[in-house]
C-alpha cells in the first residue's frame, strides 16, 4: 500500500485511535494484522496510549500507564533507592 491510499488510512486510523478506539479494534475492522495498524500509527506521529493491566481489561476500566508506579509508590516510604517496600 503506497500513496495516496495509504496516507488516507493512516489519517482514518489516527482519528479512530484518537478517539478511542483500540490498536487491536483497528486491525480487526480494517482486516490488517497488529504491526501493520502500529506501524502507520507511528509513522502518523500518533503518541501511542499506555497500555491497560489485565485487570482493568477485564473490568473495563481505564488505561493504566505502570512503568512510573514503583517510584510513585516509594516516595512515601522516603527512600528513592528501593522501588518496592520490603
């Protein structure tokens, strides 16, 4: 896919995402496989949504970014050096 064609579904697959639609939603409606759909996100300079845990899939719930949430977790114990508590 080159071209005109393409640029259009990068544009409908960048709307679609940024409104809330899921990377595997958009694979399934447009018939491409995962990495195509991340691809063009990317190539569009989409900034990709925190992944959900499995709990919050499950559940419904919203995105949870977890890559922070240890030092999060640690400031109120005051030690910046130790990402989880004993």
């Amino acid at each position: 896919m080159s071209g005109a064609a393409r640029d259009k579904l990068a544009s409908s697959l960048q709307r679609k995402y940024d409104s809330g639609a899921s990377i595997r939603e958009l694979a399934e409606e447009t018939g491409r496989s995962y990495g195509f759909v991340h691809r063009m996100l990317s190539e569009a300079g989409v900034t990709q949504r925190a992944r959900r845990t499995r709990s919050a899939r499950r559940l419904g719930g919203e995105s949870r970014d977890l890559r922070g949430e240890a030092e999060e977790d640690s400031g109120s114990e005051g030690s910046k050096s130790r990402p989880y508590p004993p």
